[in-house]
C-alpha cells in the first residue's frame, strides 16, 4: 500500500468481524504509530490497550452511566437515553475486539509559570496526541485493520480513569475501537481544496 493510497483509503470502521486479531498485528500497529510527529519530541502519549472482554464490559458500564446521566440532564427521555447507551457505548466497546484508550501526559512537557503559555504547551500536547492517533489509524489500515477514533472518553474522563485506575497524570483523550472490518463505508465527503486553504501568492 503507497502512502497516498492509504491516506485515501483509510476510513473509519465501526463494525469488526469476531475474528481474533493476532497479537503480532496489535504490536506492529503500535510499533508504526509511535513515529508519529510531537512537541519537543515529548511523544506525551500513553494508550491502554483492552482486550479483556471483563475490562471492556467494565468501561462500557461506567462510561454508560456517565453518559446516560449527562442525556437525563439534558432532557433526553431515559428510555431513548437507554437506547442510544447500548447502541452506541455498550455496543460499540463491548462488540470491538480492541479498544485502545488514549491518553495524554503533560509530565515530559515544558512547565511555564503562566496561565498562557502553559495553556499553549497544554494544546500542544493535545495536538501531539492527535498527530498519533491519525497515525494509528493509518497504521492500522495497513496492517490490514479497521478503526474509529471515537471521542466519548473526553467527555468522561474521570470516569474512565477511575474504572481504568488509570495513574494521576494520565488524560484520557480518546478511544480507538479496531478490529477486522465488518463494513465498506463509502468515503465520506470532502471539502474542496478551495474552501479549505487560501494562497498568498
Ligand atoms: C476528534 C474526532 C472525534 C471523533 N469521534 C467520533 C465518535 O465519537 N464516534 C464516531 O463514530 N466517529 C468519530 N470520529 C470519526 C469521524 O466521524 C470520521 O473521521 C469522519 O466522519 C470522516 O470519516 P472517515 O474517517 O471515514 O474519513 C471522530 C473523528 C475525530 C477526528
């Protein structure tokens, strides 16, 4: 797969077959996305890879309530609260053969005495870690699986580092479900090049 083919080629999958993804596979993926580009070169990324299906069914419950309870808030009924939980959360973790959490780290980022810059270095942290996740989906596609980048744990954090007893400087960012495509999505539209970027010629 040439590079160009597989930037256009990758799309984000959130159906998986059963099937068992093979250790080495979930190792090459890794291997390749930690090449990816970050601020100072701190690499501020950490990611807790689930396959435990316990482990699972535990985040999608705590992640679950977490979400059923911001929709009861927000005036959604709760039998529809309840539906869209299990289609969209417990389905989704529970139904993934993988699930990868994804953190950031701000500890081998610079520390600034003011608000403003501390909140530039936290964003670039931020940004880094995305710069990895793009790269673990296309890592993924080449090595022959699917993925979606899900933003759930973001709204929950607290929730997931608790059920995770994931360590203090950890901040869930993301979730990544992967495993063998069960699904072809069409691609998905794209903004022309025109709308998207201005030259100054
Ligand atoms: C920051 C971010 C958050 C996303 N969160 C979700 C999500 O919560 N659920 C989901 O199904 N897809 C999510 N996606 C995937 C997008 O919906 C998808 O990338 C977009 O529709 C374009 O499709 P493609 O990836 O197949 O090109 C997210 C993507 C990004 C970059």
């Amino acid at each position: 797969m040439d590079l160009s083919s597989a930037i256009k080629t990758r799309r984000s999958i959130r159906r998986f077959k059963p099937n068992n993804v093979p250790e080495e596979i979930v190792m090459g993926v890794l291997d390749l996305a930690r090449w990816a580009p970050s601020a100072h070169n701190a690499q501020p990324w950490r990611c807790i890879v689930i396959r435990n299906e316990s482990v699972k069914k535990k985040l999608a419950e705590a992640m679950g309530k977490a979400w059923f309870y911001d929709m009861l808030r927000d005036g959604v009924p709760e039998e529809k609260a309840q539906q869209i939980i299990r289609l969209e959360s417990w389905e989704r973790i529970t139904g993934s053969p993988i699930v990868i959490i994804i953190c950031l780290t701000m500890k081998d980022m610079h520390k600034y005495p003011d608000k403003r810059r501390q909140a530039a270095e936290y964003l670039m942290g931020v940004q880094s870690v995305a710069a990895y996740i793009q790269t673990l989906l296309l890592a993924a596609h080449y090595h022959g699986l699917g993925a979606c980048w899900v933003c759930a744990p973001l709204f929950c954090r607290s929730t997931v580092k608790k059920a995770l007893k994931l360590p203090k400087d950890l901040d869930p960012q993301a979730m990544i479900v992967m495993g063998y495509p069960d699904e072809n999505p069409e691609p998905p539209f794209r903004k022309s090049l025109e709308e998207i970027c201005s030259f100054k010629r």
